[in-house]
C-alpha cells in the first residue's frame, strides 16, 4: 500500500486548515508585544506550520524549525488543538516515508526550513556533488511542474484597481522611507541557484515596502479566490511591496522564489517598460535552464513582453516561468503582491 497520496494531503490540508491561527497572528503583529514579526514572516510560518501538521498529521516525524516550533506553541497555549497523528493502525495506512520535497515540490516558505533540505557550501563543492544537487533540484521542478496546468502561466486583468485605489497607492508612497526599503543592485551571475530550485541573474532595482492600500488589494477574498481557481488550489498572500524602478533599473532573467509562486504586477507610477516572459520555457527543466542562459545572459532574445496600463494586472506563475524587465527608459514605481500555495 502506497504511504503517501495526493488525497491523503489534501484531506489532511482541509483538516488543518480549519484552525483559525488568528490570535496568533496578532500576538506575532504586536507593534508593543514580544515579537514584532513583519507581515510577510507571519504569512510564510503560518503557511509552513500548517505544511508541518499536514506531514505530522500523516505520521512524519519533521522537527520544526524554531519559528514554526514558535507558532505551534502559540496555537496550543491559545486553546487550539496540539497536533495529531491519524490512527494509521486503524486505517490500514502506513505512516508517510516521503519527504518533504515529494509533498510541496513548490519549496519550503520558512529559510530554516530550506536550509534544511540542502545545505549549500560554495566553493566546498566538488563536481560530482554538484551535479547530484542539480539532479536533485532538476527533479523538484519536474515535480512542480506537474502540478501546474500549462495553459495559465499567465493572465491579464482588466481594471484591475479603481483610479482612487490608484491614487491612494501613490499617496503611500509619500510615506515609505525608501531607505527602510531594500535596494537590490547586486546578485549572482546568471545561472541555475540548486538552494532555492530558481534561475537567478543580475538585477537593479528597490522594494519600498508595502501600506494599507496595497495590503488591503493583496488580501482582498475576491482576489485571493481567483487566483485559487486560476491555480487549481488553495493560494495565501505571503508578500507584497511597491517596486522603484530609476531610470536605467532592470531585472535580469530569473524565476521566483517559493514564496512568491504567483505574483500580480500593475503600475503605480511612471511609465513601466515591459515585463519579458519567456513561457516557452516555462516547462524546461532545471538543467536546461540554467545552461539557457548563461549561454543568453540576463537578458535572452525572444519571450513575450508584457505592457500594462497603470489601472491594469499581469498576473504571472513566476515560479515557473522566467521573466525579465528590461532597462527602464523613465522612472517608475510597480505594485508588485505574491502568492503561495499551502499544497
């Protein structure tokens, strides 16, 4: 009898999922309490703390990372239930064996998480073993890959935000101290990254943060429900930022990290240059990827490049599928919000 199934996840999922982790959150958002976590770190460990009582309710013996360990805790001092195991004896089912890449090929949410998967020792690594971690991120993507319908590696939304929403985006924008943001004018060289499973490249650009307004538009239920529907499962906000673009800014090739499976990009500000996506290699595996463009660079001909109007959404499975924005003729500033799924 096999020891893991999708039904068995997806059980487990709804199970779990009716826990309301809301005291928690606001323990964690606590400006006076003893946390203080960031909104985009309570997101990623409530979605990975739910992944970790989705493994243990199905018999795994995962020890969580601190910050998971943390939120646990929180649930139970609150008077949420502790987590369980099913009664396998009973139900005729073995305990999972699977590991944790078999169940969420998407990647973990939570660093400590991922760097428990695969520890990473630049200029420690030998060839061979190397290429067994490519091997084994080139297995993670196919996996992931599966789970995607071909056909909605992309799609556009029409009046996407109202022209007062709009207005009051721009008008945060006053407000974000772009020095509490963090400007990106580094990175590696273009190439296939075996930690995080993504094609990462050189790019040059500043994330502002977010305000209420955009907040609101990224946990909006209309908005969240659609894009469950497009994806075929349950997605969560993780995180969200207005993106600063000077001119002569760009971002170089790359696919998106696990937090950020599904991103919604409309312009605020300026006059945005296009979005290259290139969906034809969408389904290609790690390996290809990552030859593709150290042979091309950060920024490879072909792709479909992406203009929106500032009331308009690209919304994009960045996970993935490669993009690239060009250098910018003009300044510009992009509300960018990320999206995730528990399964």
């Amino acid at each position: 009898m096999p020891t893991f199934s999708p039904e068995a996840v997806a059980t487990s999922a709804a199970l779990n999922q009716q826990i309301d982790a809301g005291p928690v959150r606001e323990l964690l958002y606590d400006a006076g309490g003893k946390y203080r976590w960031p909104r985009f770190r309570v997101n990623e460990v409530e979605l990975e703390w739910r992944r970790w009582r989705i493994r243990r309710h199905l018999g795994a013996a995962d020890d969580p990372p601190a910050s998971i360990g943390l939120f646990e805790k929180l649930i139970v001092s609150g008077g949420g239930p502790a987590v369980s195991a099913m009664d396998f004896e009973s139900a005729g089912i073995a305990p999972i064996t699977d590991g944790y890449d078999e169940m969420f090929p998407q990647g973990p949410l939570v660093t400590k998480a991922l760097q428990g998967r695969v520890v990473r020792a630049p200029g420690e690594r030998d060839d061979e073993d190397y290429a067994r971690l490519l091997a084994e991120s080139t297995r993670r993507r196919d996996a992931y890959l599966s789970k995607l319908d071909n056909d909605s590696f992309w799609w556009h939304i029409d009046d996407f935000v109202s022209a007062e929403t709009l207005r009051r985006c721009a008008a945060e924008l006053d407000h974000l101290d772009p020095a509490a943001g963090m400007a990106f004018a580094g990175g590696p060289d273009p190439g296939w990254d075996v930690l995080h499973d993504a094609l990462t490249s050189k790019s040059s650009n500043m994330y502002l943060g977010a305000g209420p307004t955009l907040v609101q538009i990224h946990e909006d239920p209309v908005l969240v429900a659609d894009v469950s529907r497009r994806m075929g499962r349950a997605m969560y906000p993780t995180r969200c930022t207005y993106l600063r673009y000077r001119k002569g800014d760009f971002l170089g090739v790359h696919t998106d990290m696990p937090t950020c499976e599904v991103s919604l990009l409309f312009t605020v500000d300026g006059e945005a240059g296009p979005m290259r996506s290139y969906l034809d290699q969408a389904t290609d595996t790690a390996s290809s990827l990552g030859q593709w463009v150290v042979s091309e660079g950060q920024f490879p001909r072909g792709g479909k490049d992406f203009v929106y109007q500032p009331r308009e959404c690209l919304a994009l499975v960045g996970r993935a599928t490669p993009h690239a924005r060009l250098p910018q003729d003009d300044r510009a500033v992009i509300g960018a919000m990320f999206y995730s799924g528990l399964t």
